[in-house]
C-alpha cells in the first residue's frame, strides 16, 4: 500500500513531540517547554537535571524509534483551564504558556499514548505516519526562556525530519556543504579575519589577507558610484545627543545603540546610522531643484548593540562598515531615480557572481508617517522598477517601516540558500524632522524626498557571504593571493623574487615561497589557500621566460610565454570570471 503524503510542518512539529514523549521517558524529572516545526526541521527546549551528550541524543534517537514504532494516534482534546492546570501540575512552563493564553480561546491538548502536550496542533494522524529512518537529531544548544536572557537558560535540541531516508540524507549533505562553507571555519584557514570576545564581541578584525579582499571590494564599489553620479562623503562617528533625539533613533532605537558618553556636560553617542549625519551635510546651504539630485555615497561604520546571543561570525555583529547612500531628489525626479538604483543595485549584485535575484517589495504598516498619497506614489515607483527589470517579486503587505515603503532584493548562493543583501528604503519622516527643503521652479520651498539605500548590506556580512558562496575559493579579481610562484630549488629563487617583481607592476597580488618545504608540499600549500594560480618555476622557465602554471581546479599547462599568462590573468581578472 502506498505511504500517504504528510504535510512536513505536521510531519515536524509530530516528531517533536515525539522527542519530548523520549526525553521524559529517559529524565522523568525534566520540564519542558515549546517545541514548535521550523524551516528543516524542528526543536524542543527542555530543563534538564544534567547536560546532555551525544550518547544522550543517540539514546534519545532510540526511544523515538521505538514509539514511532508503536503506531499511537495523535489525538486532539478540548479542555477547560482547571483541567489543564491539573494535567500541567508538574510542569512549571506548560503552566506559564497556560496563562498566557488569552480568556475566552479554546485550551487544546494532544496526546499521544502516555505523553501529553498544550498544544494548537496540527498534527500527523498517528506516530505510524513518521519515519524512524527519516529523522535525524542534530544539535544540542541553549536558549533562555523566551528568549529572555533573564530567564532561565534551557536546554534546545534540534532535529530534522523528512518523509524519507532518501530525503534525509539528502539534506544532510546539504547540512556537511553549509558547515564546509562555513565562513567562521574558512576566515580561520584562509587567515581572514578574526573575532576578539576579549577584547569586544561582535567587533571584527580584518587580517591582511581579508583586507586585500575588502579593500578590491571597495575601491570597485567606489568606482561604481562615481560612473553612476555619486560623489563621496565621510562623517563622523559620534554626535551629540539632540541629532539622535531630531532623528528619532532614542525614542525608537535607543536599546540598539551603545550608551552615552558624556563630554562637555553633553551626551555624545556613537552613531547606529548615516542618515543624520548626510542630512548635516545636505542642510549646510540652501537647496535649489537645480541642485537636486544629491546622491551622496559613504562607507561608514555604524555601531549597534546587538545581543551577545545573537552574534554570529560576520553575519551579525556590533560594528560594521554600511555601503551607504542617501538621494534628496524633487517628487518630479523620483521615478527615474528609483530604476537608477534598482539597476546598479542589480548590476553590482551580478559583479560578484550573484545570478538568481529576487525581490521583496514592502508596504504601509498601520502605523506610518507621511501622507498616504506619497506613500502610494513611492510604492507604484519602486513596483514600477522591479517590474521594468523583470524581477520576480512578492508584495509583503504592512512589512514597510514606519517612514516609508522599500525594495529588498534577496540572492541565491552557490547552494541555494537565500541572503538579504541590497535595500532601497523610502523615506518621509527624517525630511519632515530636520526641517528639509528646496526651492523649487516656482520659488516656493518644498520638501525633498529622501532614499536611503545600500547596495550590499554591509561589508562584514557582504563578505561573509561571499566567502561562503565561493566555499573560499575567490575569482580571480577577488582572491587574495592571485599567483602563487612556487621554484622548485634555490637555484631559482632570485627568478622568482624578480618574476613577483614584475607581475606586482602588472597591479596582480602575487606570492613567492621561498620555504625549505618540498616543492609539492609547496603546492599543497598554495592550494589550501585557494590561490587560483601556481607558478612553478625551475631551469626551463628561468632560461626561456616560461611558466609552468598548475591552476586551482588541478588543470596544468607547461611552458607558457610568460607575457601570454599575464595577458590571461589580465583578462580573467577585467571580466570576473570564476575559474
């Protein structure tokens, strides 16, 4: 008889319960807590009277197996607030979710044979419709009591399901490709970059290495801006605390930003955002339409209080370098403005080798600022974009910020998995706070529009996206180490000091070891590195003005002109091309 189809969010969230079932068998004395269906998987958070190890979770795999085996229906129950009290007696959070439940809803309850669970559901009919070879427990971690770091810190185990074994190993591969791509692991092999909890969480320190990388990052990014009509601005990392009060980031933001210094009998606070400090430079003379459009570009970092839970590698962290711009542009403008952006965002996304892009259009939340009539001219204009693009595109109703309507566009990397990266962010509050003006055609003043907008994201996370697109193996015109000039003996060493010499005048970043290893461990080397090209240099090469090149992906070409290389690096390198 053909196995029915399961829905997997019931597959999961069945499975959960199953663990939780396996878990109270094994720590009778645990309380347990949520365990919700998650995208891949599923989750369950426990106290637990001891820290579990592997063997647990293996011992835990087991229990599952076996009640899964034993085919007991899933069995959904409606009860009054007294009874679930009584069933929960024992369990102190089923208690408290109990309580948080607004008067008047229906309490519901499932059970599956001894094991009981306040839960809405849903759920698979029976514990005969899991697959004892289809899951799989994968993590131990911890997690305060509603995420609150006040509250107790409980034990989550993760885990997967799949309706197949097939499915499952499947997605454990994908699972070992993630942790191969992992760009904490690669930052430290490839000695990238590195975090200091000692010296400050979530602060990131870019070794000569990562900063050759980040450094081609922006001066391309820089260049970009100026082909496309922006100049460049730098401001300051600090002001005063009425520009943050003008702003409104210390009625709205003030939790995420670090905490004031006090100088000059004066709040200073170091800055979470660009926005006001491009606003100062935009208020230092009056404004004409003539003068309008300003795009002012800033690789500006920002500092913010994110919590030390949430903290990881570069993809979150507390300073960061933001590729920002902001446009002050007439309504008349705003249009063309738009699809500018929305087509260099696109065109710089595509120069890193990003291809699938897809995008996200947010609109008015309940709560808003600004007219309705702007809002809706800025929702058609950034709709208008997209579609002229021909992006695939979602509408997420409300999902706008208070001040205005955006665009984000989302990447697929090499393994599918999708980054938020570009933004373009309307807005009508900050114009409306400082006072901005122009004068128009009319001579009447008249409030510009204001464009926030980035490109990347921000360099750290931009980074550590790309490293784990590239599983550490940069382009060409990314990589750090370009060529690696590997002599075969010392005979050949002097050659190949001058051959960096001359390849470093053609503007390529070129390494020569010159170590006692042999010249195969040299290779090894250069290959753990990921260098795209290695030169190998013996008495051949040095007489006639040859190399012998052993390429990253382990193709080799022997006795190469040495001018006809370079002429190839200069091409591979101009278009970008992976290699």
């Amino acid at each position: 008889m053909a196995k029915k189809e399961i829905d997997l969010e019931k597959l999961r969230h069945s499975t959960a319960h199953v663990m939780a079932e396996a878990v109270l068998e094994l720590f009778p004395t645990a309380q347990i807590a949520i365990g919700p269906a998650i995208e891949n998987g599923f989750y369950y958070d426990f106290e637990l009277p001891r820290a579990l190890t592997q063997e647990d979770l293996d011992a835990i795999s087991e229990k599952m197996r076996e009640i899964m085996k034993q085919g007991k229906p899933f069995i959904r129950k409606e009860v009054s607030r007294q009874e679930a009290r009584e069933m929960f007696k024992n369990q102190k959070y089923k208690l408290e979710l109990l309580d948080a439940i607004p008067e008047g809803e229906v309490v519901t309850v499932y059970n599956q044979g001894n094991f009981t669970d306040l839960c809405r559901g849903p759920h698979v009919d029976s514990t005969a419709d899991l697959v004892p070879d289809g899951f799989k427990l994968l993590n131990i971690a911890g997690a305060y009591w509603r995420g609150n770091e006040k509250n107790q810190m409980l034990t989550r185990i993760y885990g997967t399901a799949w309706p197949s074994a097939k499915e499952l190993r499947a997605y454990l591969d994908h699972l070992a490709d993630i942790e191969k791509r992992d760009h904490r692991k690669l930052g430290k092999e490839l000695d990238l970059f590195s975090l200091h909890e000692e010296a400050g969480p979530g602060l990131v320190y870019w070794h000569p290495r990562g900063a050759r990388i980040r450094q081609v990052i922006e001066d391309f990014w820089r260049a970009e801006h100026y082909k496309n009509g922006y100049e460049m601005v730098y401001t300051p990392h600090v002001g005063k605390s009425w520009l943050w009060e003008t702003s409104g980031h210390l009625g709205f933001y003030k939790e995420s930003m670090y905490p004031p210094m006090e100088m000059d009998n004066m709040d200073y606070y170091v800055k979470p955002m660009n926005c006001p400090f491009h606003i100062m430079i935009y208020q230092n003379d009056k404004k004409s339409y003539r003068d309008l459009p300003c795009r002012w570009a800033e690789l500006g970092t920002v500092y913010r209080y994110e919590k030390a839970g949430a903290l990881h590698g570069l993809m979150r962290v507390r300073g960061f370098t933001q590729d920002d711009a902001h446009l002050f542009v007439t309504p008349e403008q705003m249009d063309d403005e738009i699809m500018e952006v929305l087509r260099f965002s696109l065109s710089m996304l595509h120069s890193f080798g990003f291809k699938e892009i897809h995008a996200y259009i947010s609109t008015k939340p309940e709560k808003s600022v600004g007219e309705k009539e702007r809002w809706d001219a800025a929702t058609e204009a950034l709709t208008r974009a997209v579609e002229k693009e021909g992006l695939q595109y979602d509408i997420d109703e409300g999902g706008g910020a208070f001040y205005g309507p955006k665009i984000d566009l989302k990447i697929k990397d090499a393994i599918g998995r999708e980054w938020q990266l570009s933004t373009v962010q309307f807005d009508f509050n900050l114009p409306d706070r400082f006072n901005l003006t122009f004068v128009d055609k009319d001579g009447v003043e008249k409030r510009p529009y204001m464009i926030h907008r980035a490109l990347l994201g921000s360099i750290e996370r931009f980074f550590g996206v790309l490293i784990e697109h590239y599983a550490g193996a940069f382009p060409p015109w990314l990589a750090p180490d370009q060529i690696a000039i590997i002599p075969v003996a010392e005979v050949a060493y002097d050659y190949s000091k001058a051959l960096e010499k001359r390849l470093r005048m053609e503007g390529f970043r070129v390494v020569t070891d010159l170590s006692d290893d042999r010249m195969n461990a040299k290779i090894r080397k250069a290959q753990k590195m990921k260098t795209p090209y290695m030169l190998i240099i013996g008495e051949k090469e040095m007489a006639s003005d040859l190399v012998s090149i052993r390429y990253r992906n382990g193709k080799q070409v022997n006795g190469i002109p040495t001018s006809d290389f370079i002429k190839e690096v200069h091409k591979t390198v101009d278009s970008k091309e992976q290699i």
